[in-house]
C-alpha cells in the first residue's frame, strides 16, 4: 500500500494515519478481519510507563511489607509506596498503577505469601479423587479443639475447652472410633483413639447407657494422617508397624489430602453450636454470647453425647458423598472382608498405653496419687531396685499394668477395692482441689507472726549469750580439773565439799 492509500483508509474510517497502519499490521498479523474486532482502546497489556526508580520502590514495599502474613491493606501498601517516593524526591504514583503492579503478581503465589488460605484452597486445581475400595482399607485421622467448654464434675465450674480425635473409615465414612480429652493432641490421643476404633465397642456402649450398635472394628490397612509429631512418634510408629498396620502422611500444606475427616469434623463441631457452653466457629457468631458462664456439661457427659450423636444421627443419615447412610455401606461390605484383629490383644493394647516407670513398694504401686496392689507382685517386693514400668489406661484408672523384673506384665487393681473406677483427668483434678483447699485453710497470718516470735527469740539469745561471754573471766583462770565432775566447774576446790544422802 501507498502513503495515499492509508491517507484514503484513514479518511474513510475516520481515524488517523498512525490507527491506520496499526490496524494494517494486526490484520496482516492475524490474517483475518477478527484481529481487528479484538482490538482494545489504550495501551497495550504490560505496558509501563513509570520510570526505573519508582519502579523499584513499588517493587520491594509490595515484597517487604504487603506480601507478608500480616496482610496489610491495598491502601496501607498505597500510604507506604507514596511516603517511600515522597522521601526520596520522586512524584508519587497514583493508586491505580500500584494496584496494578499487584495484579501483575500470580494470584496463589500472592496468597501463599500472605497466608490467605482460602484463596489458595480455591486457586488450586484438585482434579483426582481420594478413595477406598473396600472399609478399613484406610482410616484417616485427625484432632481438634471442641467448640464447647466443660465443667467440673464436683464443682461445676468451667475448666476449658477439651480435644476430640475422631478417626473415619473412607470408604463408608463410618466413624470408628475417638477420643475426647482435656489435654492437648499427642500420642496418648491417638494411640487411644486407635485403641477404640480397634477393639469391639458394645462393653463400651453399655457403660453409657447407649443401645445404637456401633459394629465397626479391627485393625486398618492403612492409617491416613497429618505430618504431626504425635503421629511422627518412634513409639507409635512401632505399635503400629507390629500390628500390620501402614501409615501414610498427608503432603505437607495439603489438607485438602485429608478432607474426608476434616468434613467430619466440621459436621460434629456443628452439632456441638447447639450446645450451652458452645464458642461457635468465629466471633461474628458469638456475639455476647458469655461461653462460660453458660457452660453446663462435663466431659463424661460430652462424651456420651458426641457418642449418641455419631451411633443414632451420623450413621443413619445419607452422606452426601454415599447418597446412603454410613452403617448401610458397612453392612453391605461386612461379611465380604474378614476381621482382622491383632494376634495378641494384651500386646497390642500394651503397646499404645502410656507408661511411667515406679519403685514397688512394700505398699504397692503409687501413682497419681492412687495405691496399687497385685498378689503377683508380693515375690518382687524388696527384691529388686529398679524402677518397674508401669502401663495405664487414663480413661479408666481402676487398674494398671506392671511389668515385673522378670519381664512379663501384671495386672493390678486399686489397693482398696471399695473405689470406684475414676479417669486420670478426674484424679488429678480431685488431688488438685484437695490441695487448694489445704492451702485455703493454711493461716498464712499465724505462720508469719509465728516466724516473727521465733526470730525474736534468737535475736534475744544471741544478744544474752554474747553479754555474758563478756562478762565472763579468762578460761585460763578458770579452767579446774574437776576430775570428770563437769558440774564443779567454777566451784572453789580450796574449800571442802560436803555431800549429803541425795546428793550421792
């Protein structure tokens, strides 16, 4: 094309020269009249017009002080950028061209940086599925806080918030077992929820009055969990490797690798929002709502009520992922797999207890505060001087297991039978009230005047002794060889002594 067949093109399409050679290369470019439809007004993506200077100011603010996980504002970033330009001489840029450069930044870096877990949950592409064949195939596990405070069972005041560890089979989504406790997550938690998936639990049920069957038991294929410590523990790992059982560790910052059991979790703390005492899931919800002064169950009674809700609710319900009840998927698949439990039981439910080591008295074992007794153990008393290990169950401290010298274990029972069976958190917070109210009735006045006459008293014998050794005659003018009676010291031996019938 000529220059006069532009001038023409522009003059018809009433644009300018310059537009006019634009469109000509976008359509020699793209070939078609489309290159030209897609064509936008102003300047090119990427295009910057801000010189090198300023550049680099917004470039390390936003690297400095925006991209951190304590997630300032756009317009705090904005203040920071202009103060930047303004000390250094430079006219500041306008809000626009630094919101600009933020977009510039990769959406799920920019969140990864700032700790916006949300965004980077739904930036992320989860094409595959997680699922199991056939149940106990895998069983995920998982812990956290209760949105709920409980009390005391004497006092009936409120002692916290405790910790649930729940474990899911994926493949029905049944619950099979858990474990509620005040302290936080560890191996005890989760070698006893273990324990209680494991093992049959209709003795249990019984002890809480509850009649829904809960027929899921024996020993997983594989456990699903979090990279933890108590799940990284060397103890566990063993018990478990012992028993047959693999673990496999979710990949680290992916928890969308354990969303069967987070979802759990997420239903049961639901359920537990219509409890008194409950502290919701964020402060938006709970208002004025006072949680502990409204709190009014004891972790026994949390217990049985997370119980009742998993055997007689969660199972019976449709899953959303199933489109049929938990307990219905079980039942199809139970007599397709046979139960596997472990070979020695004691063993296994040896293994995953936790232990202290103890002296064997002529009294018993002593612990926490609790006196054991065992007829086994009366041929070991006084024979041996190392500490025995000592295995309990802290959801019911009505007996202990001791490992005698000669390596196997004992069971022994409460020395005084007549007690009833007691969890470990429930001795210790009666040994913990026992104690405050021996310190309540100490009189610290009367100890403390006590102290003051005592001190007193020794002033005023220094002060006597000191005033009579200086009132005293030299030793070397009074020393008399008494010839072993210590009680004529002083007396004049000049003189003759007369003794009488009584004094003889």
């Amino acid at each position: 094309m000529t220059a006069a067949d532009v001038a023409l093109l522009a003059n018809e399409l009433d644009i300018s020269r310059a537009t006019a050679y634009r469109l000509i290369k976008l359509f020699r470019a793209g070939g078609t009249v489309i290159s030209l439809v897609d064509r936008r007004r102003g300047r090119p993506d990427g295009h910057r017009v801000l010189d090198d200077k300023r550049e680099e100011i917004i470039r390390n603010t936003i690297s400095r002080y925006y991209l951190t996980r304590n997630r300032p504002s756009v317009s705090q970033l904005v203040r920071d950028v202009q103060t930047s330009c303004l000390s250094a001489g430079l006219r500041p840029p306008h809000r626009r061209t630094i919101q600009a450069r933020l977009e510039d930044i990769d959406l799920q870096k920019r969140a990864k940086r700032r700790g916006e877990s949300d965004v980077v949950k739904d930036t992320k592409a989860v094409p595959g599925v997680f699922a199991a064949s056939r149940p106990l195939q895998i069983v995920q596990v998982d812990h956290t806080k209760a949105d709920v405070f409980v009390v005391d069972e004497e006092t009936r005041l409120p002692i916290g918030r405790p910790w649930l560890t729940l474990a899911m089979d994926v493949c029905s989504r049944m619950v099979t077992g858990f474990y509620l406790t005040m302290d936080a997550p560890s191996r005890l938690s989760t070698s006893l929820c273990l324990l209680h998936s494991v093992f049959d639990k209709s003795a249990w049920l019984r002890e809480r009055e509850i009649g829904e069957p809960w027929p899921v038991a024996g020993l997983p294929e594989t456990l699903h969990v979090d990279n933890g410590a108590d799940f990284r523990s060397r103890a566990f790992k063993r018990g478990c490797e012992d028993a047959g059982i693999a673990i496999e560790w979710r990949p680290p910052a992916e928890p969308r690798f354990g969303g069967h059991i987070e979802r759990l979790i997420g239903t049961q703390m639901g359920k537990l929002h219509l409890l008194p005492g409950t502290t919701f899931s964020n402060p938006q919800e709970l208002g004025e709502y006072d949680s502990k002064r409204h709190s009014a169950l004891t972790l026994r009674e949390l217990e049985r009520y997370i119980a009742l809700d998993i055997v007689g609710t969660y199972h019976q319900s449709i899953h959303s992922s199933l489109g049929r009840p938990p307990i219905a998927v079980w039942r199809e698949h139970e007599d397709q797999i046979p139960l596997r439990l472990p070979q020695d039981r004691m063993r296994f439910w040896l293994t995953f207890l936790p232990e202290q080591e103890r002296t064997l008295r002529p009294t018993g074992i002593h612990l926490f505060g609790l006196r054991y007794w065992s007829a086994a153990l009366t041929a070991d008393v006084g024979g041996t001087k190392r500490r025995l290990l000592v295995k309990y169950d802290p959801r019911d401290m009505s007996r202990i297991f001791v490992r005698r010298p000669s390596g196997n274990f004992v069971e022994a029972r409460y020395a005084d039978l007549t007690l009833p069976s007691v969890t470990l958190h429930e001795a210790l917070a009666a040994r913990r009230t026992l104690l405050a109210k021996g310190r309540q009735e100490v009189s610290t006045r009367t100890i403390v005047a006590t102290a003051i006459e005592q001190r007193k008293l020794v002033d005023a014998a220094v002060k006597k002794t000191a005033a009579a050794r200086r009132g005293r005659p030299s030793s070397a003018k009074t020393r008399v060889d008494d010839g072993g009676w210590g009680s004529l010291r002083g007396v004049d031996s000049s003189k003759p002594v007369a003794f009488d019938e009584d004094m003889e």
